[in-house]
C-alpha cells in the first residue's frame, strides 16, 4: 500500500464531508424551491378559493341577518296574528252555540205552532164536516118530503083526470118526475 499520509486521508475526508454538505445543501435548496413553489400553489389555491367561497359566506351572512331581522320583525305580528285567530276561534264558538240555541228554541216553537194549527184544523175540518151533515139532513128530509106530497097531488090530477072521458092520456106513464 502506498504510503498515504494523515493529512491526505483527513483531506480526502474533508472533501468528501464537503461534498456531502454540498450534496445537502443543495438537496435542501430543491426542497426549498419545492416547498415554495406548493406553498405559492395552495396560497393562489387558497385565494381562489377564498375569492369564490367568501362572497357565498358574505351573501349567506347577510340573508342570515336580513332573515333574522325579518324574523323580529315578523315574530310579534305572527303572535298577534295567533292571538287574534284564537280569539276569532272562540268568538265564532260562542255565536255558533248562540246561534245553535235559538234555532233550538225556533224549532220548538215552529213545532208548538205547528201542532195549534193541526189542531185547529182538524176541529175546523170536524165542524165544517158536521155542519154539512147537518145541513144535508135538515135540507134533504123536507125536500123529500116536499117530493113526495108533489108525487101525491100529481096522482091525484092524474087520478081526477082520468075520471074526465074528454081527457084521457095514454096508459103509459113518464114516472122520471117522481122522486122519493
């Protein structure tokens, strides 16, 4: 082996630690540049983001606060809104019941009523029907009577007529005059 010296082995050692730091240094350099160049790419990534997202953010936000004012605007007129409906409710319930009552009292009088004039009816219909009676029997019995004395006197004309030899009638007689 040929003799190498200290020194050379150190300084061979030197350079070889000197490359390898070069080596690293420069391999940090590239991770460096690497890291720079991702992070200037997530940053405009991030911007371009930020640029899209953030007026939908800005516009959410103020219909979140557009709606929440409408909301307390709204919130005391909805619960009086309520209140007046429930009191309408109510009101509408008791005129019903009202209404619901008198036409239970109408129905009853119209029923009461209705029975009176039943009532009266049939006992003008029972003394209009006894009143026809009454006068059928009281006109028809002199009537009868009145017919049958005409029928008498007739026979007897007919009767003294026949005695009478200028005036002699036929034997038949027209009986459609008589009437018992």
């Amino acid at each position: 082996m040929p003799n190498v010296d200290h020194e050379t082995i150190e300084l061979v050692c030197i350079g070889v630690g000197a490359l390898a730091l070069l080596i690293q240094a420069l391999v940090m350099l590239a991770v460096l540049f690497g890291v720079r160049k991702a992070a200037k790419s997530i940053k405009e990534q991030i911007e371009d983001l930020r640029s899209t997202v953030m007026p939908i953010v800005e516009t959410s936000r103020e219909l979140a606060d557009s709606t929440k004012q409408l909301v307390v605007r709204l919130t005391p007129k909805i619960e009086q809104t309520v209140t007046d409906i429930a009191e309408l409710a109510r009101c509408l319930r008791e005129q019903a019941s009202e209404v619901e009552v008198a036409a239970e009292e109408i129905l009853n009088r119209v029923r009461k009523q209705t029975g009176r004039i039943d009532a009266m009816f049939t006992g003008t219909m029972d003394a209009v029907d006894k009143a026809s009676t009454f006068v059928a029997e009281t006109v028809s019995k002199p009537i009868r009577q009145l017919s049958g004395l005409l029928a008498g006197i007739k026979a007897i004309v007919e009767s003294l007529r026949a005695s009478d030899p200028a005036y002699r009638e036929p034997s038949l007689h027209d009986d459609k005059d008589m009437f018992v």
